[in-house]
C-alpha cells in the first residue's frame, strides 16, 4: 500500500515564495505530518511517500520517501505523480485562500484516491460564513454574525461587541483578533471577513474519523488559546469533566450531520458555556482536514489512528482505544504528561 502524505506548506506550497514561511502554520505542519508519517510507516506493507521544501532542514520522518522540491512547476509535477500512484493521498493544506479546495481538485483531476471528505463539503467547511448558515437552518447554535467585505475599514456600529473579526477562508487563527467595539480600527484585509460575536466560555474541539455512511467520535479536547486577543493555538489536552465531553461531542455530532457528508479526519471547534444545559454553548467552525489534536490524540491511543482512520474510511466502524492519561500537548508536537 503506497501513501503520499501531502502537507501543504512544508511540502513546497511557497517554494518560490522570498521571505520566511509563517511560524505558526510551518511549526504546526510539521508536527502533523511526523505524527501522521510515524503511524502511516508503522502499518504493515505502507509505502508512505512525502514532498520537502527544498529549502527546510530535514524533517524527522524516519522511513519515508522524501523527495525534495525546488520550484512551483517541480511541485506541480511531483505533487500529480504522487498522488495519481499512490493508494491513498492525504492532503494537509489551510483554507485559506481556497488552498484546500484547489490542492484536493489537483488529486482528484490525476485520478488520486483523497482521504478527504466530498467535494462539496471541503467547499462548505472551508468557508465559515457558509458553514455558519447551514448550521443555523438546521437549529444549530453559531455566534451572531455579519460579513464584512473586502478592505472594508469600519466597523458596523450596530453590532453587539465585543466580537470576534476572522477571515471567511482561515487557517490557525492567522487575522483573527477580538475587537471591543465599533470604533475599533483593525488592519484592512484583502479579503471578506465574519465579524461574529464574542461566546465566552471553554474553547474545545471533538474529532471524528468519518466513514461513508458513519462517524466514530474520538476524545474531547480543551484548546489552549493565546489571551492577547489574537486567539492564536498554543496546543491543548483531553477534556477529562465527563458532562462538558459529552456536551462538546454531542453538538459536534449534529453540525457534522447537517453538513455535507465527510470523510477521514475532520474536526468541530467549539465554546461550552456556563449553562450546565449546554444552552450556552456554540460551534466555532468545522476544519476540513487534519488538525494538530492529532498529535495529542494519538499519544493516548491505544491503537494506530491512522490505520483507523483508513478502516473507518473504508467503511468499517472501528473505534480506537483510549487510555485515561492526562496530557497537554503543544503545536511542535510536543506531549507533556502533567505531574499529579
């Protein structure tokens, strides 16, 4: 079995690109894929086949094909060979200015076979405001919101703030920030943004492995945000309160089903509320794709995710084991085990 583990940005997604590559989207990119690459390796018979920007140091993925790329039309040409050969192509890519959804069509148009949800529902997921939409059709609870258009410079002053100004295609909360009123002045962006009102309360996250016609729910997760303002993720650990995880897992259940159908990995951020009836709680967004829980998920897993997440993508109903380890884990992959 031949897997290529495509990650966007240490994959060459900027290779022509001057400057240095974003911190936190670089930092968090590689964890995901060494944690992906170290459990697709350990599954008897895989191949597991990886591009590198020519101009990263090696990455720490014992075992792989790495093949370096050097300029766009190299990535092109290689990302296209990889996945029309491979068996099972898995993208990692941020939605931001539709790389997602442009990235998946380059697979799919070589005949590549996604580990990724329909078409149509990376399309939704990857677009908050619209995600927020069919939420509320079906009675799911989002944050009241408005969008804003490109460059827009004012604030609408009759809004409820504080609110929270994202863009409408994001990734790792880059130009997110808090904004305490309409007199407020952030930077202008090229691109339209959701102006959503602040939900205070516990920011988690639920995520499943999706099957054709299932979806196996994995352990809930606290995410440990930046207090700057700029909600920037700094990692996370297992939401261990019993009632709060099944809150959280229980209203990411509905918004994944009012969504169009999903496949492989996909995670719900979510915020829980004082109410103890959950009528306080809300969905963030939904992230079409890996996220970096993955590396905390599998350290306390009792079997290989990935082999999982093929089973469950096959259409076999496997639920991974967990152990009640307490851990937090951080965005370069790091697992910390609390002292008690």
């Amino acid at each position: 079995m031949h897997v290529f583990l495509y990650e966007w940005i240490t994959g060459g997604g900027l290779v022509e690109e001057t400057g240095a590559l974003p911190d936190s989207l670089l930092t968090e990119g590689a964890a995901m894929l060494a944690a992906l690459a170290a459990d697709f390796v350990s599954i008897e018979g895989a191949r597991v086949s990886v591009l590198r920007d020519i101009r990263l140091d090696a990455l720490p993925l014992p075992d792989c094909e790495v093949i370096e790329v050097y300029s766009k039309s190299h990535h092109r040409e290689e990302l296209e060979r990889l996945a029309a050969e491979a068996d099972h192509t898995l993208v990692i890519a941020p939605e931001i200015d539709h790389i997602l959804s442009y990235t998946n069509d380059w697979v799919r148009r070589v005949g590549g076979r996604l580990l990724a949800g329909s078409e149509e529902f990376v399309l939704v997921a990857a677009d908050k405001h619209q995600t927020a939409l069919r939420l509320e059709r079906a009675g799911i609870p989002t944050p009241a919101a408005v969008l804003l258009d490109a460059d827009e410079e004012k604030l609408p002053t009759d809004f409820t703030y504080p609110a929270v100004l994202k863009p409408v295609h994001g990734a790792g909360s880059q130009h997110t920030l808090l904004v305490a009123g309409s007199r407020d002045t952030p930077p202008p962006y090229p691109w339209p943004r959701r102006l959503e009102r602040y939900c205070p309360g516990l920011a988690c996250s639920v995520a499943f492995l999706c099957g054709p016609e299932h979806r196996v729910p994995l352990p809930a997760c606290r995410q440990h945000l930046s207090t700057d303002g700029r909600f920037a993720y700094r990692g996370g650990s297992l939401l261990v309160e019993p009632d709060l995880a099944q809150r959280a897992t229980e209203l990411a259940e509905r918004a994944l089903a009012a969504l169009p159908p999903a496949l492989g990995f996909v995670g719900v951020d979510l915020v829980l509320g004082k109410a103890a009836n959950g009528a306080e709680d809300y969905v963030i967004e939904v992230n079409p794709r890996l996220t970096t829980s993955y590396v905390g998920l599998r350290a306390v897993s009792e079997d290989n995710l990935a082999a999982a997440m093929l089973a469950n993508a096959a259409g076999r109903n496997e639920k991974p084991r967990f152990c009640d380890s307490q851990i937090e884990f951080f965005t370069d992959g790091t697992i910390r085990i609390p002292l008690k």
